[in-house]
C-alpha cells in the first residue's frame, strides 16, 4: 500500500528507451536483455517513469504533472497511484526506503 510520503525510484536491473512515442523498458540479467518481458509504457506512464528519481513523493509527482493534464486532482493523483503500483508490481520501480538507499 502506497502513502503520500512514498518516494520510488526505478529497479537497476532494466534499460529504459524511448521508442515510437513509448517508454520501452528491458529486464537486464547478466549483462544481457531479457526480450521475453520487454515493457512498453504510454506517453502518460512514461511521464511518470521520467519523473522517479528517488527524490519526488507522489503528490510531487501529481503536482508536476497538473499543468499538462485538464483532469480533477483526485483522478490525476488515482491515476498516479494506479500507475505506480503497476509498476511496482512487475518489478520495474523501487520504493524508497526513509533515510536510506531503498
């Protein structure tokens, strides 16, 4: 479960790439690409990815993407949320952890 105060970043272990108007992102594994689970994400999702820089909390997240979106608040910031814990799920970012490293 998230909490406003969350802070993510994203896992060491993937490339990430811009592609065709995605954000295309790679598990790496020993060095190599693993191509059977190749991630592509929105222009909106990877908005977000570019945003995780182990520094931002969601609502820094929502507040910076506000001004792009003509969205109520609270849709923006569930759609946030939704997004992060997809992410999250499939390994892809990292929650910080408070005071350290994560």
């Amino acid at each position: 479960m998230q909490t406003q105060a969350d802070v993510f970043r994203h896992n060491n272990s993937l490339v990430a790439r811009d592609l065709a108007g995605e954000k295309v992102i790679i598990p790496v594994r020993g060095k190599v690409g693993d191509l059977g689970c190749i991630y592509a994400l929105n222009s909106v999702a990877g908005e977000i990815w570019n945003l995780l820089d182990g520094k931002r909390t969601v609502p820094d997240i929502v507040d910076a993407l506000a001004p792009a979106y003509d969205v109520d608040p609270e849709t923006l910031a569930a759609d946030v949320q939704r997004t992060l814990t997809e992410l999250e799920e499939e390994g892809l970012i990292v929650k910080m952890v408070v005071g350290g490293q994560g």
